[in-house]
C-alpha cells in the first residue's frame, strides 16, 4: 500500500487541538463570528482560533464571508465538505455511545 491516504491525513488534521470543537459549533450553530466562537469554545486563544480557521478556509472546510461594514464582521460557516464531514461525525458519536465508555474503561484509558 504505498497510496496516498486522505483518511489517515484528515484524522491526522482533525486531531490538532480545536479543530473539532470548532467544527462541531459552527455545525451546530449553521454560521458564527470569531468572537462567537471564542465564547462557546471557552479556554481557546483568539491566536489559536486563528490558525485553526485559516487552516480549515485553505482545506475549503469552511466558508469565511467578510461584510463591508464599519466595525468589520467576518462570519464562518461550513462549506459543503464540512457538512459532509459533520455526516462522519455523526457516525463517530453513534460509535461513542455504543461502544465508547465500554471500549475505553476496559482499555483503562479513562
């Protein structure tokens, strides 16, 4: 197997710290602003949030529309990617919570 493996990269990607907080509120949320999403994420920093969300607009993960507006408003939202990856997610959490507090006490990772 010496192909190229996307899943293996995303997972990789999605497990740097933030990401998928920041995915799951702009999910959950259809569309929010920096600041909006510093309050929900909690303990991020406004630098770390940054990188996270320049990153996921380069991957066309997310959408970043800028208002012409005095103050100026950016407002993220996921792009049809990021929906289909929220799709993903859904299934993770299925797994979650039916194999997860199982599989992890057992595994004496918790």
């Amino acid at each position: 197997l010496n192909e190229k493996c996307y899943v293996e990269d995303l997972l990789t990607y999605l497990g740097k710290k933030w990401t998928l907080q920041i995915l799951r509120y702009l999910y959950g949320y259809k569309k929010l602003r920096f600041n909006e999403l510093i309050k929900n994420i909690g303990e991020i920093t406004p630098r770390s949030l940054s990188q996270r969300l320049k990153e996921l607009v380069e991957l066309e993960i997310i959408n970043k529309k800028q208002f012409n507006e005095i103050p100026p408003r950016v407002e993220y939202s996921l792009t049809e990617s990021g929906r289909d990856l929220t799709e993903f997610f859904k299934g993770l959490e299925e797994w979650g919570e039916k194999w997860g507090k199982k599989t992890f006490i057992k595994a004496n990772v918790l």
